[in-house]
C-alpha cells in the first residue's frame, strides 16, 4: 500500500506544488545564472529535512540531494532541469514573469516543483524504502554545454545505479505518458561558415571571386547530402538558419559571406557523416571557385539512447499504474537534450507526461512566447517517479 499512500500525500500537496511552479515561472532565470532559483530549490529542500544536500554542482548551479531509505538496495537518480529561455512572455496568466525578456517556456518550472513534490513524500516516508534516491536539479539544459555532463563530471551519478527524467509534452494530452524506444532526441549539432572572396565592382564579376554565389552553391548542394548520402529511413535534419553578405549597394560583389545552421541526427555514425561531408562539400564548392571557407563546427547534445530492460520496465509499471490507455509509444523528435549524458554512463529512460489541455490555452509549442501547461502535468509527474520508486525500491525488497 505504500504506492497510495505516497499518492494520497502527494495530492495533499499538490496547491504547494503549483505555489512552488507559479513563483518558479514568475522569477526565471536563464541557463547559467539561476542563482535565485537554486536557492529557493535548497530551501525547499532543506524545510523538508533533506540534509544531504550539494550545491553549485558542476559548472554552474547544479544541486545533488540525496534521500537515504531504512533499508539496502539500488540507488535510482530522478532529473529535473530548472534554467528558462530568452523569450519575452505573451500569456495571460496572473503569475507572468516578472523579469523582461526571459521565461519558462519549456516548462522546466514545472519539472522542478514535480521533483520537490516527490522529494517530499519519499524523504517523509524513507522508512519505506529499500534503497535510495539521488534528485539531480540540473541547471542549464537549454544552452551547449549544458549542465549534465559537468554535473557528471563532478561524480553526481557516483553510486547510482538507474537514472530517469521526464518532460512535460505540449502536444500530448494532459495525463498522459509517452515513451520512446531506444532513441529518445536527437545528437544536436550546429555549424558556422565564413567565406572568403575577393570583392568587385557588380560589373566586372570576371574580375572577382563571388561569396555570395559560392554561399548559394553550399545551402543547395548540401541539401543533397540528406537526400543522396543518409539512408533513407535513417533521420537526419540539415537546416541554414542564416546568410549574411554584402551591404546595401546594389553594385558591389561581396568579399565575404557567413552561413550557419544546425544539424540534427540519431544515429551516431550519421552523425559522423554529416559532419565529415558538410565540411568537405563546402571546402570543394569554395576551392572550384576559388574562394575559401572557415568553418566552427560545433557538437551539442548526443542523441538519447533509452535502455531497453528500463523502458520495458517502465511501460510496465506505467500500464499497471494508469492503464493501457493513457501510456503510447511516440517517434523520437529532433530536439536536442542533454539527459542523453546520463545516459551513457548508467541505464535508465526519459519520458514524456502530457500537459496539453487547448481549454486553457496549453497548446503552443515548447519555447513558444505563448507556451503554457495544464498544471495537473505536475501531479502525473510525481505519480511517474513514485510508481518508479516504488518498482525499484520496494519490489526489490521482496
């Protein structure tokens, strides 16, 4: 019975969940300055009696608490990022946030107050528990090099043996849960050009070495690099964000140009490919026509690999817990996460709970101005990492 009566707790708590939510979207911070939001995180933390507590963790201000059960067993980390985004707030909601151009439109407000609220029933009811849990606030997660490697760096995952983590899903019902098999987001990778020609008069293009026309030579014949070079039902994503050149004259042949855009796979040795032929396509398009390219290329995230015994498990304990109904496998998106970090160092799996509910207006996407939850995605959540807690710190014991 210790499932339902952490459920019941956690209900009871729920208004302390959304209060912590609200004031999280009200003062976000951005990645690598959420000072503020990692100390209202501790004192949550340390209000709940919670005494193994580390912060600035990493390269920035990650926090590692850790709840210690009665009994031996396996230690399971639970992830929750808490950094918001540079976009300046469009909803209409009474807690908005107070600081100009920044705002939780991803919903990491809502993974960290559903982690406090966990943290709350299972340190009240460590008794219970055979084994422990590590909770991983993760500042950072929207900006390379993001937070989870240093944090891992710093040895948050020492002695953890299964690490999970959730985000809330704006095009997925509220209530729901989503899964992945194997992959889980894409590697995310971006790249930077600059051209070098020899600049002229628009008259005498004989006479120079043309950036712009080398610069749309590269966007058109990589394109083909997705279509002629990648397997077919291998996914990958090549996108030009950007090209800059020339002035505002009408008559001059620019020397320089600058390209950049990002790249997106799953499959490691694709994503391998792509970067050895983006380089190598642009620097031959450049040489024909005798002008040079400098290209940064940048690796972001890897891809997540979900492990296939932890995934297993958790669609199990997810059918169990919420029915069939309510528990779908979904395609990996292309978006770039670095949980994948965790992931290769201990298994585990990332999971998505629905927080989509278009009465209210939760149904713009993530880092939309407009992006809203349905606020009873928190108590899914919570629900998810107990039922996991309960699978792998109580059944074990048996």
């Amino acid at each position: 019975m210790s499932y339902e009566k952490w459920t019941e707790e956690l209900k009871a708590n729920f208004d302390e969940t959304v209060a912590w939510r609200r004031h999280l979207h009200e003062y976000p911070e951005p990645s690598y300055e959420e000072k503020q939001t990692a100390a209202f995180i501790v004192a949550q933390l340390q209000q709940m009696g919670i005494e193994d507590i580390q912060t600035n963790v990493g390269n920035g201000y990650g926090i590692v608490a850790k709840i210690y059960g009665d009994q031996p067993g396996p230690t399971i980390a639970f992830r929750a990022d808490f950094d918001a985004l540079r976009i300046h707030e469009e909803t209409d909601v009474p807690f908005q946030s107070k600081n100009p151009g920044i705002m939780h439109a991803c919903g990491h407000d809502g993974h960290t107050a559903s982690l406090l609220s966990v943290a709350k029933v299972l340190n009240k009811n460590k008794a219970d528990l055979h084994g422990n849990v590590v909770l991983l606030h993760q500042n950072a997660e929207e900006v390379v090099p993001g937070g989870a490697k240093s944090m891992i760096e710093a040895g948050c995952l020492m002695g953890v043996d299964y690490v999970f983590g959730i985000h809330v899903m704006s095009d997925l019902e509220a209530g729901k849960i989503a899964y992945c098999q194997s992959y889980g987001s894409a590697g995310s990778d971006s790249f930077q050009m600059q051209i070098q020609g020899k600049g002229g008069h628009g008259a005498a293009p004989h006479t120079t070495v043309d950036s712009v026309m080398i610069g749309t030579q590269i966007v058109t014949t990589l394109q083909t690099l997705v279509s002629r070079q990648v397997d077919p039902v291998q996914p990958a994503v090549l996108t030009f964000s950007g090209f800059q050149a020339g002035g505002e004259a009408n008559n001059i042949i620019a020397d320089k140009a600058v390209l950049r855009g990002t790249i997106r796979t799953l499959n490691p040795e694709i994503r391998d490919l792509m970067e050895t032929q983006v380089k190598q396509m642009s620097q031959s398009i450049a040489a024909v026509n005798q002008g040079s390219v400098e290209i940064r290329y940048t690796r972001g995230y890897p891809s997540i690999m979900n492990t296939p015994l932890e995934t297993k498990r958790l669609t199990k304990v997810m059918q169990e817990k919420f029915g069939e109904a309510e528990v779908s496998e979904v395609e990996s998106g292309m978006g770039g996460e670095d949980f994948a970090y965790y992931l290769q160092e201990k298994p585990g799996t990332f999971f998505y709970v629905g927080a989509k509910n278009e009465a209210i207006g939760a149904n713009y996407p993530h880092h939309h101005p407009k992006f809203k939850i349905d606020e009873t995605a928190l108590l899914r959540s919570g629900e998810a990492f107990l039922a996991i807690a309960e699978d792998y710190l109580l059944k074990t014991a048996d």
